[in-house]
C-alpha cells in the first residue's frame, strides 16, 4: 500500500494539516483527511478541503498551449517557454526600466514560488507592475496594521481564540469561508462568560448561530465602528491606563468622534446596537474582520477604526486583540516573501538601507529596483496599452476576479499575455501563451497560514508529463530572460533557506526555520529568528513571575508593550471616510453587495453553477414581481425558477433570483464566485491600500425580456 503523506491544505488560510494517500496506479489521490500531528487542526478538517483534494471540480490544464490563428493549440513545452520569452522580452525592451511587462501574482502559491516570482518581476525585469491577488482582499487590513502597529500581521494567535470572552465577527462570515476555525470560535462562544456579535449587512450562516446580529447598512462600516468608539468614550469603558502607556493619538482622535446616535443611524443601526458592542469590549474580545471591511473605498479607515476600539479599550492582550481573516491559502506568505508591497521580511519599500541589502542579495543592481510598489492590480490593468504592453499572470484569474470585469478583459486582450495556471480559466481563453503548472498537492514547498504559522507542503502525488511546479516554470522563464539571477535550478529547500536569510532581523523574521526543522515540528509561527524559537502573542511581554507562578515583585517587570513604529507605541488611526463611490438612485435603486458561499472556491473555477443566484428579500422580490420571469424547472416535480437581468452602469447579467428572509429589502445579494458577476462591480479603490470597492454599487433588476428589446433597440441605433 502507498504511504501517507503529510502536507499543508491550501483550501483557504486556516491551515489545516491533512494527510494524503495517492492512488496505487496512476494519478491522483485516493485518501484525503485531517492529520492529527499538525498542531494547527490536530486531525479536524472541513469536508470541502477534504473534497475539493481529492476532487477539484475543474478542468485541468495538461499541455503547454499557444496561440495560433486566433485559436490556442497544444505546443511543446520549448516552444511555448521561447514564445513567452520572445514576447516578454520585446515589451521589456520597449519599457523604461522593465515597465513593460506587468506580473500578478497569488496568494495560491507556496512561500518559495512567491519569493522566486518576485524575484523575478522585481530583481530581473525591475518591474513597478507587480502585484497580486491578495491586495483584492487583505490589502486594507494589512494596512491598517501598519499604520497601528509599524508591522503588518494580527497581534493574536489561534491560541487566544479559547480565551477570549467576546467574539466580534465584523463583514466576516467565517461558519462558510473558514469552518475549523469558526468551531473554535463558536466552542469559546458557547461557554457561560461569553459571547458571538455578527456585524454584517446580510444574516449570514455565521450570524444564524451568533448571540447577536447586527444588520448595518451595506458601507456603513466606519460610521458604525466610530459610533462604538464614541460610546465607549462616553460611557467611562477607555482603558486610559493602556492608552498612555503603549499608544499614541488617542487625545487627537477622541476631539474628532462624531456623536454617537448620528454616526449609529448614518450606519443603519440603532443606539442600542451601538451600546451592546460598547459593553461587549469590555470583557476580553477578539474582533474578527474580512473582506466585507476590507473591500470598500473606506477599508483602510474602516480597519483601522476596528483596532481603534482594541486600541482603547485594552483589546491587546492574549486572549483578545484585531483578527483579520485571511481569505486565500497563502495570503500571508505572499505579503511576507514576495517583494510586492514590502520587500522580504517587510522591510520597507522605500528604505534604500534595505532596497541596497535585497539588491547585494540577489546580484542585481540596485537601480534596477523599483523604489515604488506600484499602483496594485486595477491600476496595473490601467496601464497596459500605455506603459504595459505584457502580462504574465501566476495562478490567478484577473478576468474572472477582478472589479469592472469587461474593461480587464479589453485591456488584457490588448496585451502579450502568458498565464501559467493548474485550471482552464476565463484568463487562460485570452492568453497568448499557457503553462500547465502543478498546484499544491503536487508541489513541495511551504506556506503561511493566517496567524503567522509556516508548514511544509508536500507532493503526494506525480504529475502528468505535460506539467511542472510553479517553481520550474520562473526558473525557465528567468534562465532565457534574466540567465544569472537564480543558480542553476530552483530547489525548494534552497529557495527557502535563501528567503530565510533575507529575512533576519525583520519584524517577519523566518531565519530560525528550514526545513528540517518543520520536518521535526510540523510548524513554526514567525517571527523565529532562532531556532529554539517561535512567536506568540506579538508586541506584548508577559508580567514577570516567580517559581511559585505568583506575580514577581513589580519593580522586575509589569506587563509590557513594543512596537515597530518610530515612537515604539501602538497608534491610533487618523483616517477620514471617503464618499461611497456610487449611490442609488431613481434608476439604479437597489444596492449590490457580493460574498462567499460556503461550497464554492474563489473565482468559480473549481465549483460554479451554471446560472449566478441572485438572493434578495421576500418584499424586494414581491415589489419586483413584472420583472420576474419564470422559467420551467428541470423536473416536472421542481417549481418554477424565476429570472431576472441585474443591471449596474457597468454591465447587465442573468440570474436566478432566490428569494431569502436572510437579505435585507433593498439589497442585491451575489456570490463572488461567478465570473459574470465583476461585470456589474466598480473598480474605485481605496486611495492607501488600492483595493477594490467590491462590496457596494448601485443596480436595477429588470426582466429578461425588457434587457433584450433594449439590446435590440441598441443594436438597430
């Protein structure tokens, strides 16, 4: 019998331990389950990591293609790697310092193909256009710990999940996107001291088993935290010895709060909403947050008013503190390894001390990189057909997944591009040139989870001949474009220990983990700059004890707080909301937001219905009824499905519209998870973290047959 392989679930950023048995002939594997040696999980596992293992659910890419006569035909792979060089290394002629070619990245992708892809968009073309997806949903969040914390990365671990007496779920619905993890959540909230409080616009199925559901306005985000923030002023519950020993701007941001009843009703809440979470803070919580905050205009503003609230009420300590949830698998280790918007181990971008070290690193000049880390993906997509005239996309699906999806489209057409992906994708159909690449349960390498902690990822199973790792392919690529910047082969242990290195003494210091060390501990949580060494809780130190565990004299140390930032203390948030982008109104009077659901996997890929679901309330519906359709079912047992075309000043589409008590009146509910669905999103950003309002515009719905007359009627003018 085939031996159980140990390796990490790149499913979402949890971070399961599973173990994996191949089949005993041929491809693929037969058992998938928990592994109860990962200290992460210890033998949990949600059923659609285990599923989606062992059965994908798409088509998979199995030979290199190229573009011929407007039609994409299988190649060799020498002639699909020199057709991507020839057509990179015209536009990185044609560009002003390697501004030619754009790269986007994922957070899909192992630590060391990250850091290698980085690599080689910054040290070997010297790119500004690099980026990933990732900054599609945690940019915002990350930086919001920056301007907070000088470094980015929640302060709590899962370890603090047990402890914590209130569980602030905030534009999150972690029961469908992280399913271990909200077990432990919902475990701590079920003891007698405690307590679950929802914050999310729609009844969520983390709001369904929640204590409390806060139903905000769709965007109305900042103006609830504020309000919170006010109460808590108001009502005597700041922590005031905290604040004046590990914090600064507290003075500035408190003579700025609005009145709390205004700031409640701009949110779509009431007053006493407001005071429940005010008093919640009072005991040890966890706020918890997602892309619902992050993917605004406002998420940067709206983060960092979440961690104003730990920030005053004392929310620092083990236990309790600003949880970000980290929607992709390896989200956090593209942040830390990948130079795209700090360079490895978060040294700043703009620091020529740390530009200087990377460049003496990886042997390249040092003007050759960039000293900015660009205008993030839809302003990468922007510029091709200016500055951009080649796209090299790795394990993403910017058609599919980015905001305004008809513009990316347009735009990439327009371009040279190669997309190297394990799945056909709406990418892959204007691509240029295609690399079948493996995906992770094929690959060895490492990954990050979302609380900081790395693992091993290993290959359980062979791959098909027409196929190799994410890691190979840079490597081939950089060898016909940039022959000097890797050795001779990339190896994921070398490429590892080189990542390590460049990280010492950062605030995401890796150099004390390799990969014999993960074989003996399963995993570490950075930072481990030694090691015998692992991180906890971070920026804080324990009170002194003595032998006997009781609380040493306070003269040898008191509980104790360090940051990286320039004072060394925590800071509060200066951000001023900006105007939601797009309002309803008389012809757009319904309001769109988007969100996970619990079977299907980022851009739909591996698990897509064939009509989007549309899921508005009972009385939206009923007000709707001329524009509703119906539609036989697929069996004469089904009731009939009804549809409608959702209308945004962007784009139109045809949906099935489910009606559900769960969605407010006046509000467009649809999955992200559909391609179609970015038509209708807005592309405006947040102005600090360049990610997308995805969770706010303006639509109609009208009947199928209103949407093709007017069709007809464009068509004929």
């Amino acid at each position: 019998m085939t031996e159980l392989v140990p390796t990490t679930c790149m499913r979402c950023a949890v971070g399961c331990g599973h173990v994996h048995r191949p089949v005993e002939q041929g491809y693929g594997l037969d058992v998938v389950r928990g592994d109860a040696a990962h200290p992460v999980n210890n033998g949990l596992a949600c059923q659609r990591g285990i599923n989606e293992s062992v059965d994908p659910g798409a088509e998979w890419l199995t030979r290199p293609l190229v573009r011929r006569n407007g039609e994409l035909v299988p190649t060799t792979w020498e002639t699909a790697l020199e057709r991507a060089a020839e057509g990179l290394d015209a536009a990185l002629e044609s560009g002003d310092g390697g501004e030619g070619v754009a790269v986007l990245g994922s957070g899909q992708q192992t630590n060391e193909a990250a850091y290698a892809l980085g690599k080689l968009a910054r040290g070997g073309f010297g790119t500004p256009y690099y980026d990933a997806n990732t900054t599609l949903c945690m940019a915002s969040a990350v930086t919001a710990y920056y301007d907070a914390f000088g470094s980015d990365a929640p302060p709590p671990t899962y370890d603090d999940i047990p402890e914590a007496e209130t569980h602030l779920v905030w534009g999150a619905n972690p029961a469908a996107a992280h399913p271990v993890m909200f077990r432990w959540i919902n475990q701590s909230a079920d003891d007698d001291d405690s307590e679950l409080i929802v914050i999310d616009p729609i009844e969520s199925e983390t709001a369904e088993v929640a204590d409390h559901h806060v139903p905000l306005s769709p965007g109305g985000d900042l103006d609830l935290a504020r309000a919170v923030l006010a109460r808590v002023v108001e009502t005597d519950r700041v922590d005031e010895a905290f604040v004046a020993e590990a914090t600064d701007g507290f003075d500035a941001l408190r003579e700025d709060l609005p009145d709390a009843a205004e700031a409640a009703a701009a949110a779509g809440v009431s007053l006493e909403d407001v005071d429940r979470i005010a008093a919640a803070l009072e005991d040890p919580t966890l706020v918890y947050w997602g892309m619902g905050i992050n993917q605004s205009v406002n998420g940067t503003a709206a983060s960092g008013a979440l961690i104003d609230c730990c920030l005053a009420t004392g929310n620092l300590r083990p236990g309790s503190g600003p949880f970000s949830l980290t929607g992709q698998a390896n989200s956090m280790g593209t942040r830390v390894c990948s130079s795209k918007g700090s360079w490895p181990g978060q040294r700043p971008f703009t620091d020529p001390d740390h530009r200087r070290e990377v460049a003496e690193t990886w042997g390249v000049p040092e003007s050759r990189l960039p000293d900015d880390p660009g205008p993030g993906p839809v302003g990468i997509v922007d510029e091709i057909g200016d500055d951009v005239s080649a796209v090299y996309a790795v394990a993403t699906n910017p058609v599919a997944g980015m905001p305004d999806a008809t513009r990316v489209r347009e735009q990439l057409e327009d371009a040279f591009l190669v997309v190297q992906d394990a799945f056909r994708s709406e990418t892959v159909e204007l691509a240029d040139v295609v690399f079948p690449a493996a995906t992770w349960g094929e690959s060895e390498g490492t990954t990050t989870n979302m609380e900081r902690t790395v693992s091993r990822v290993r290959a359980a199973t062979e791959t098909p001949s027409g196929v190799k790792t994410d890691l190979e392919l840079i490597g081939d690529l950089a060898d016909r474009l940039v022959p000097d910047l890797f050795d001779d082969s990339l190896e994921p242990n070398a490429v590892f220990d080189e990542l390590a290195a460049l990280t010492e003494g950062t605030p995401a210091d890796l150099s004390g983990i390799s990969y014999d060390r993960l074989d003996e501990e399963v995993a570490v949580r950075w930072p481990a700059p030694e090691p015998d060494v692992s991180g906890g809780y971070r920026y804080y130190e324990e009170p002194a004890t003595d032998e006997e565990g009781e609380d040493a004299d306070a003269t040898v140390r008191e509980e104790s707080w360090s940051f990286p930032t320039p004072s060394g203390r925590a800071q509060f948030s200066t951000g001023e909301a900006q105007p939601l982008p797009e309002s309803t109104d008389e012809e757009y009077p319904f309001t769109l937001t988007t969100a996970r659901r619990p079977d299907a996997y980022n851009s739909g890929v591996r698990a897509r219905d064939d009509d989007p679901v549309a899921r508005v309330s009972p009385a939206t519906a009923a007000a709707l009824a001329d524009e509703l359709e119906a539609r036989p079912g697929e069996s004469d047992e089904d009731d009939p499905a009804e549809y409608a075309h959702v209308v945004s000043r962007r784009g139109s589409i045809t949906v099935r519209v489910e009606r559900d008590e769960s969605i407010p009146d006046g509000v467009v509910w649809l999955p992200i998870h559909q391609p179609a669905v970015n038509e209708l999103t807005l592309s405006d950003v947040d102005p600090r973290s360049k990610e997308p309002n995805f969770k706010q515009c303006a639509v109609r719905l009208e009947a199928p047959r209103e949407q093709e007359a007017r069709a007809v009627a464009e068509a004929s003018a």
